[in-house]
C-alpha cells in the first residue's frame, strides 16, 4: 500500500488501512445482526460512494436481508454542494419494511436530509442509517446517524468508494489529502 498517492492535481497520504476499514466494518456488522437477528431489512445504499462498504458489510450480516440501491450526488470536486440529485430510486414496496441506509460518509448530512424525508413518505416501519465515516465538525443538517465505523476529521478524503472527481474510487485503503 503506498504512503501516497497522486490523483489529478491533488496528492494524498495514507489515513486509514484497509484493516482498519474491515475492523470497523466488522463492529457495525455485528450491531446489526444483534439488532436484526429476528427481521429482514431491507438495506439500502447509497451510491456510488457506499458499494464497497455495502459489499463488504452485508458479507459480514448473520440475518436475511435484501438489497436494493439509490443514487444521489451533492458532491462537486472536494466539496458538498448541497444540492441533491437522485438518479436511481427504490423499485420495492417498502412499506412496513425495517430500512438500513448504508452511506459511505456522512459528512454536511444535506444528502441524507433529503433522501430519508422522501423515503418515509413511503411508509417503512423504521429506518436506520449506517455510516462507515462520519465527520461530525462538518455536519450542518441533523442526522441520526445508528451504526457509524469511524469517527474522522473535517478533511477531504478519496479511497474506498470515495472519490476525487470519479477518482481513487478503487483503492482499499483511505487517504487524506496532503495541503
């Protein structure tokens, strides 16, 4: 794994190992099939940002569950721009349903505030949002966030799902960027 990388015009240090990712991982895992020994929930994540981290957790999940995805984007560069765009909706009757939204970071909260108004709309019988990064410093919408892996810093990261203008998507491990 390199200490750091180059993506465009922006350079990176390593932030998180991939073990530290799937440790964390490993933990939420765990706080769901407690939580979920008994029902089927439908997870939900958000992408493109969480299809690493959905991959990786719902391997880990003991209970029955269900997966179907949403797209949204409020990201432009390095930055949130607030302005949500869902691409992608949910094709499942969901009412009654126990929800896990899976995000990959939950950092200003402006997506989530707008994707879990739209989805109670449709009735679930809960909802419950899992988070593998959280930056609480950032946060300006109230979320309640249930399951979170790893608290971090208000910094830009790339890696593990998360991007730099489609970039270091790929990568196994989470880096910061290097000002």
């Amino acid at each position: 794994m390199p200490q750091t990388i180059t993506l465009s015009d922006r350079s990176f240090r390593l932030y998180i190992t991939e073990s530290e990712i799937q440790q964390a991982i490993k933990e939420i895992a765990e706080q769901i099939n407690v939580d979920y020994k008994d029902k089927t929930p439908l997870i939900i994540p958000v992408l493109n940002g969480s299809f690493m981290f959905a991959s990786d957790l719902v391997k880990q999940l003991n209970c029955q569950c269900e997966i179907s995805f949403i797209k949204a984007s409020s990201y432009q560069g390095t930055s949130s721009s607030g302005d949500l765009q869902t691409l992608i909706g949910i094709n499942e009757n969901i009412s009654g349903r126990d929800i896990i939204l899976l995000e990959d970071i939950v950092d200003t909260g402006h997506t989530l505030s707008k994707i879990i108004p739209t989805i109670k709309e449709l009735n679930p019988a809960s909802i419950r949002v899992a988070t593998l990064l959280f930056k609480p410093a950032a946060l300006k919408a109230e979320i309640e966030t249930d399951y979170i892996g790893i608290e971090i810093a208000n910094k830009f990261i790339v890696g593990y799902g998360l991007d730099y203008n489609g970039l270091g998507r790929n990568l196994k491990e989470i880096y910061q960027e290097i000002k």
